[in-house]
C-alpha cells in the first residue's frame, strides 16, 4: 500500500468524525482529498486488495464496514 494510502487509513482510525463520513458512504478519494491525502480510485482499490491479502489484516472498524455490506469504495 502506498504511503499516502497508509497514512489516510491511520487517519480514519484515528478520527470518529472521518469514521462516520466512510460509513455514510463517503467517495473516499474525495474524503481522502478535502482531508490532504492524494490517490485515485485505482491506488485505492490496489491498496484495499493489498491490505485484505496482507499479514496486517483490516482494523476493527475496517471490519465493521466490510460487515455492513461495503467494501470502503462507493456504490458497492
């Protein structure tokens, strides 16, 4: 995952209000931008894909969003 990706998903961990923001449904590319973290939807799927394979696994709250029925992109 690249470093920018990394560092908004530290940002959501560590953020109630971004929190409800992705779980309102929030297009994360544009969440990530108004919040100063530049990706496209593409680094953003590449890096989701990543971190589902990876040792690191998907936070708790990263889990509940996945258990609600979104995958953290919009429209799904």
């Amino acid at each position: 995952m690249n470093e920018t990706l990394t560092n908004f998903r530290q940002a959501v961990a560590a953020s109630t209000d971004l929190q409800e923001k992705v779980k309102a449904g929030a297009d994360l590319v544009a969440l990530g931008k108004e919040n100063g973290f530049e990706f496209t939807q593409e680094e953003l799927e590449a890096g989701w894909e990543e971190l589902q394979e990876s040792d690191e696994g998907l936070t708790d709250f990263e889990l509940e969003v996945v258990s609600g029925g979104g995958n953290g992109r919009k429209g799904s």
